[in-house]
C-alpha cells in the first residue's frame, strides 16, 4: 500500500480477507472458490475478517482466464460485479503480490 497520511482517528492494521469469486450462470455458481488473504495495513474497516466477493458469468470468465479482456475492463461493461469491502481491493492486490514473491 502507498505511504499516505494517516488522520488521527484512523488506525492501520492487519485484517484478515475473504476473497470470494463466482462464476454465474443466471442465479446458479457453476464455480466459485474463497480464500483468505491477510493485508498487514488494511485502511479502516468494521472488524478483523471481512469479505471481498468477485461475481461474472461464464463468458466473461473464459475471456479473463485467456487475457482477452481485463478485469478493470469487464467491470466497467457490467460484466463483473465487485460487492463487500472494495476499498480494500488495492491493499488486497499488494498482500498477494508480495505472499506470491
């Protein structure tokens, strides 16, 4: 996460993630999987475990795997719905890049 400045009434700490995705076909998950991801300087959220969940469907799943469309791309069409903690998801993307270094 980027230094910043911290106000005084806001607190950096560790929270642990839930990471959820589905892969939708109408209102049934044809897959969908969850893992947990500790973010070591979380910006202040509502307690210590929190969820992130990632919903598309099908279509647009074989397209991410492949690299035909990216993710920032399917959100801005409607493709992928991000619900939960979103504010999160910078500080997420980190505390996996560096768990995957």
């Amino acid at each position: 996460m980027p230094d910043r400045d911290v106000d005084a009434d806001e607190v950096v700490r560790a929270v642990t993630v839930r990471l959820t995705w589905q892969v939708l076909d109408g209102d049934t998950a044809v897959e969908e999987g969850s893992t947990d991801v500790v973010v070591q300087q979380a910006p202040p959220v509502a307690g210590d475990r929190v969820e992130v969940r990632i919903e598309t469907d099908a279509a647009t799943a074989a397209e991410l795997r492949t690299g035909a469309l990216s993710a920032q791309h399917a959100l801005l069409l409607g493709r992928l719905t991000l619900h939960g903690e979103v504010a999160l998801l910078p500080a997420l993307a980190e505390a996996i890049g560096e768990a995957g270094a």
